[in-house]
C-alpha cells in the first residue's frame, strides 16, 4: 500500500506542476463538444438526448487514449522503467498506483467534459449528476486498469500512439456496454438498472485482478 500511495502522489504532483496530460484531454473533450454543435446543427432538442450517452462516452474514451499515451511518458524519458522494476514490492502496487492516478484524472476531465456537453446542447444533466457520476466512475474504473497495463506494454514501441488504441478498444467493449446503458438509464429514468451496475462492477473486478498480476510481467519485458 505504500508504494501505491507514493506512485499516485508522484504522478499527482507531478500532473499539478505540469497540467500536460489533464489540459490536453480537455481540449480535446471540448473540441469534440464543438464538432458535435456543428456536426448535429438540429440536436439541441429531444433528439439529442437519445443519443447523449454514446456521444459522451466517445469523448471519454479518446481523451483517456490521450491521457493514457502519455501515463508512462515521463517514466521513459527519465529511463525510469528500470527503477520501477526495482522496487522492493510487488509491482502490482506500481500498477495500482498508476492506474488509480489515470482514473482520478480521467474522472475529473470527464466531469468537466459533461459540463461542456450539457452547456453546448441544453441538456440538464445537473438534475442527475449524482446517478451520472456513479456510472462515470464505474466506466473510469474500468477503463483505467486496462489502459494503464496497455500503455505500459505500448511506451517502449515505435509505434505507441497507434498501438494503444488498436490493443485497448476491443477490450472496451464490455465496459462500454455496461456504462452507456447505464447512462441512458440515469437520463432516461433517473438512475441505472441492477443489470448496467452489475456489468461494470463483473468486468471492473475481473480487470483489476488481471492487471494487477499482469503487470509483473510488463515491467520484465
């Protein structure tokens, strides 16, 4: 637990003095808002709604490929991998740490994200932004894990920016299910249905044990 405590620490404080990853994930979570004013010209009304759900979750998981690409960035440039190896615990706690930090900051970027979104298309997502950031978190619990494991695997290729999102996208699907089902659900009847949650806790479970003894593995290739 102490190695996990100092890696989120370290990549808090560090994305605080920074902001690279964060500013760059809302950017491009607002651009994509933008595009969708421009794309969708006559979904301000209840047209939109029925379709809220897909549309934020596909802002979501491309900024968190962003953030994502770059969670092992600065390990790589400091040649730091080695002395993740190294330390004296099991590596799983390195995984752990850095996974919690992606889904702290994937989960604050997709707040500010539906915000936006809300704004844009005058949706009165306030109204259920309890229920809503329930079923955010599930979703980030779920993406986070992966993604973490993923990028560790992709930072030392050549082609990192177009592996990742080949490798973590199919491995979505699941999570995905569950959490735009659950987000229409919360739009639509004011909070998910046993089944959505169920879903997202089943895949969020199982893809945390297996990156977590996963890991290991990555750290020695």
């Amino acid at each position: 637990m102490r190695v996990l405590a100092a890696i989120l620490w370290k990549d808090l404080i560090t994305e605080w003095r920074s902001r690279d990853r964060v500013v760059a994930m809302l950017v491009f979570s607002l651009l994509v808002v933008i595009v969708y004013h421009f794309a969708l010209p006559e979904g301000t009304g209840p047209d939109i709604a029925v379709h809220t759900p897909g549309l934020l979750w596909v802002v979501f998981v491309f900024a968190a490929l962003i953030g994502l690409n770059r969670a092992f960035a600065m390990e790589l440039e400091n040649d730091a991998l080695a002395g993740l190896a190294l330390i004296p615990a099991d590596r799983g706690w390195v995984f752990a740490g850095k996974a919690v930090a992606n889904a702290l900051l994937l989960f604050l970027v997709q707040g500010l994200a539906a915000a936006a979104f809300g704004l844009v298309f005058d949706i009165d997502l306030a109204a259920s932004a309890l229920p809503l950031a329930g079923v955010f978190a599930l979703g980030t619990l779920g993406i986070a894990p992966v993604g973490t494991l993923l990028s560790a695997m992709a930072v030392r290729t050549r082609f990192r920016e177009v592996l990742l999102p080949i490798l973590l996208l199919p491995a979505l699907f699941p999570v995905l299910a569950g959490a735009v089902e659950g987000t229409a659900e919360v739009l639509r009847d004011g909070g998910p249905s046993f089944a959505s949650v169920q879903l997202l806790l089943v895949v969020d479970g199982i893809y945390w044990i297996i990156c977590f003894i996963g890991f290991d593995y990555v750290l020695d290739e």
